[in-house]
C-alpha cells in the first residue's frame, strides 16, 4: 500500500533512513528542508500489508523520482501505476542501481545514465582546516555560473534541473546546487 507521508510519520521516516545515510542524505535533507507536502517535493512510503513496515520511501522533487529501501523490497509496477492513477508525472528515476534498474521493464527511458559512487571511510582521520579558507553561500546572481560549470562536470550534465529550479533554490536559500 502506497501513501503520503505526513509530519506524524517523520520520526519513524527518519528512522528508517538513518540505517543507510550515504544513500538517505538527499531523502533527509528534502525532509528537513521542504516538509512532506511542498508544490515541488512530495514523499510517499510503500508499507508491507502485512507487516506494516516500510518497504521503501519514495520521493518526487519537481520531475525527478527517488525511491530507497533499505532490503531492496522495491514494487517498481506498484509504484508506477500510483503515480499514473494519480496523474504524477515524473521524468527520471534515481537510486542505487539495483533499486532503479527494474523500472526499465516497467517505463521506457531515452536516456540511461549511471552514476558510480563510493564511500570510503578511513580509520582515525581528523581533517585538517586552513582557517585561512573561505567558503561563501552561492546567491542567485551565481546561478549561470555554477550551473554552467556542473554543465562540464560528466556525472551532473544529463542529471541537471532546468537553471530556474537553481535559481529559485538560492532565492530560498535552500536545496543543494
């Protein structure tokens, strides 16, 4: 069973995202930024009608699908004919690729475009800091230029929203251009 979330499922959300956080940064980031009925960024979870556990969260953000579970119980064809029935439309599908793949054989995609991610930790690091380095909040008068230089940068270029989503991002002061 597919369902909205609301502000009353945002601790046990939370939770369940906070098994995995290199995969689940982008789920709680859009949660603690834009709540879970925003014009641009909804969330819906797919619980086990049996158990009523999570089976995985699905995030939309303006055309672009997120989905995430942490034992891979993904039902992409459930997940597709809510949206349709519901008229959501979305353009791209993100997430491990295990999790994305399998929406190939249920919607037709122009383009593929995998991303290569990995995380490496390593034992007993403490960054060094240069209080000599400044780093400044980009403002909507930077929009063209970062997004003209994430243009040149491979695993960005085919993923990126149109400049006026950034630009309404900085505005805000909000998002993670």
């Amino acid at each position: 069973m597919i369902r909205q979330l609301t502000k009353q499922d945002r601790t046990i959300v939370q939770s369940y995202l906070a098994k995995e956080p290199v995969w689940t940064l982008y789920f709680v980031y859009n949660i603690d930024n834009y709540g879970f009925d925003s014009d641009f960024c909804q969330f819906w979870v797919d619980i086990d009608d049996t158990t009523y556990s999570i089976k995985s969260v699905i995030n939309l953000f303006y055309n672009s699908l997120s989905v995430y579970s942490l034992d891979g119980r993904i039902d992409h064809r459930a997940i597709v004919d809510f949206l349709q029935e519901n008229d959501i439309p979305f353009e791209v599908v993100n997430g491990k690729e295990e999790m994305v793949g399998p929406f190939q054989e249920v919607v037709t995609f122009g383009n593929v475009h995998r991303c290569h991610f990995a995380e490496l930790q390593r034992k007993n690091f403490r960054p060094a800091i240069d209080d000599n380095f400044r780093f400044e909040q980009a403002r909507p008068k930077d929009a063209e230029s970062v997004y003209s230089l994430l243009k040149q940068i491979d695993e960005f270029r085919e993923m990126l929203l149109p400049i006026e989503h950034m630009k309404d991002q900085l505005e805000a002061e909000s998002g993670i251009t």
